[in-house]
C-alpha cells in the first residue's frame, strides 16, 4: 500500500521563496493568534488549534532562513 503524498512539503519554487515563505509564516502566525481568541470547534481545541498554525509558522521560517541568498 503507497503512503498518501504528504503535500505540505510541496512547495512552488516560483511562489514560495524566501519572501513567499516569510509572508506565509506570518499568515500562520496570524491564524495561530486568532485560534486563542475564538471558541474550540470542532474536533479540535482553540490551543491545538494554536499549537499547529505556530508549529507551521517556525517550520515556514526554517525554509525561508535556509532558501535566503547567502552574502
């Protein structure tokens, strides 16, 4: 049995640079921010919630740190 294509690694190399990844982390930021202000819904917890958009949000600005020029 194949294992399902795990899509969150695949990024556009035209629309997710450096800049991309910095403006995409910051939206996971945002999101992370606004899941502790709203109500849990659904199956998961506003801090799950939280904890998943932040842990995006660092893995987001690894790429971009590691895709940045080097000077």
């Amino acid at each position: 049995m194949r294992k399902p294509l795990d899509i969150r690694n695949q990024l556009d190399i035209f629309n997710h640079g450096p800049l991309g990844l910095a403006q995409l982390a910051a939206k996971h930021r945002e999101a992370a921010e606004h899941a502790l202000r709203s109500v849990d819904q659904g199956h998961f917890t506003a801090r799950e919630r939280h904890d998943f958009h932040a842990g995006e949000a660092e893995r987001l600005e690894r790429l971009a740190a590691t895709a940045a020029p080097q000077t």
